[in-house]
C-alpha cells in the first residue's frame, strides 16, 4: 500500500504546472539634498508622506508608525512596515503578484547635506514578456525618480 501512495505522489508530481523560477528586480534611485539628515527625513520620512511625494492617497489602517504599520494605498493598496530605522523605513504589499517590496531611507553626508536613498525589489517573473518586464520597470523607474525628486525639493523648501 505505501509504494502505491508513493507512486501516485509522484505521478501527481509530474502533472501539476511547474512554478515559474523567480526573476528579481531592482530599481535603485538616490538624490543628493542640501539640508541635513534630521531636516530631510523630518520632511520626508512619515510612512504617509508618500501621499506628497507619490500624489497618492494613503491612510494608515493599523498600528502605529512601527513595524507592523499598515498603510493603505489609494483605498486598495496594502502597505506593511517590515523595518525601521532612524531615517528609513522598508514595507511590502502582501497581497502582491510580484513579491514587492520597497525602502526609502535617508544617509547623512555631512551636517549639512544628505542623500535619499529609495530601493524597490520585486519578481517580474509574473511579467508574461521581456516587453512587459521593460515596460514595468520603466514605468516604476519614472514614477518613483519623479517621486524622489519631489522628495528632494520638499526636503530642500524653505
């Protein structure tokens, strides 16, 4: 009886869809900033702000600015604050397709200058072409370096 078992096991193996191989991405943007640290993430760093730097909505749904935060994106999008920092924080869309997950922080340089660092990392495997993977990225490259650049002149406003 257990070789039978074993055997179906492995027949049903061989007929279920393979999973697509994973096929990470990184998109990394950075902007130098003339004011310090201290003043940049002040300006920059609540985990809603991204509703002045993004032109998005968002509310916090739960928790309470900590890891475990959950913030929701234009009513539809959930946001979980998985690490924080001083000057960063990382968060993830758990119900993502595509395994995303992003990190905006701040670097000091010096007292009086600082450099936003913003990273996203997600599976484009679930892309069905190179075309869509491209045109993916670069629709996340071009809104999240304009994002960045607003951070910046918010961060460097008087």
């Amino acid at each position: 009886m257990t070789k039978i078992l074993y055997a179906a096991a492995f027949f049903s193996a061989l007929t279920l869809p393979a999973l697509a191989a994973p096929d990470y991405a990184v998109i990394h943007m950075e902007a130098e900033v003339n004011r310090s640290a201290d003043v940049t993430w002040s300006r920059i760093g609540d985990y809603c702000a991204i509703k002045d730097w993004l032109g998005t909505t968002c509310a916090i749904a739960s928790g309470s600015g900590d890891v475990g935060t959950l913030r929701k994106i234009n009513g539809t999008i959930d946001e979980i604050m998985i690490a924080k920092t001083r000057y960063s924080y990382g968060y993830t869309q758990p119900a993502s397709p595509i395994l995303y997950h992003g990190n905006l922080a701040v670097e000091p340089i010096d007292a009086t200058h600082s450099k936003i660092v913003y990273t996203l990392f997600y599976d484009q495997a679930p892309l069905a072409t190179p075309e869509a993977q491209a045109a993916n990225r670069k629709q996340r490259t071009d809104r999240f370096t304009a994002g960045v650049m607003k951070m910046k002149a918010m961060a460097e406003a008087p």
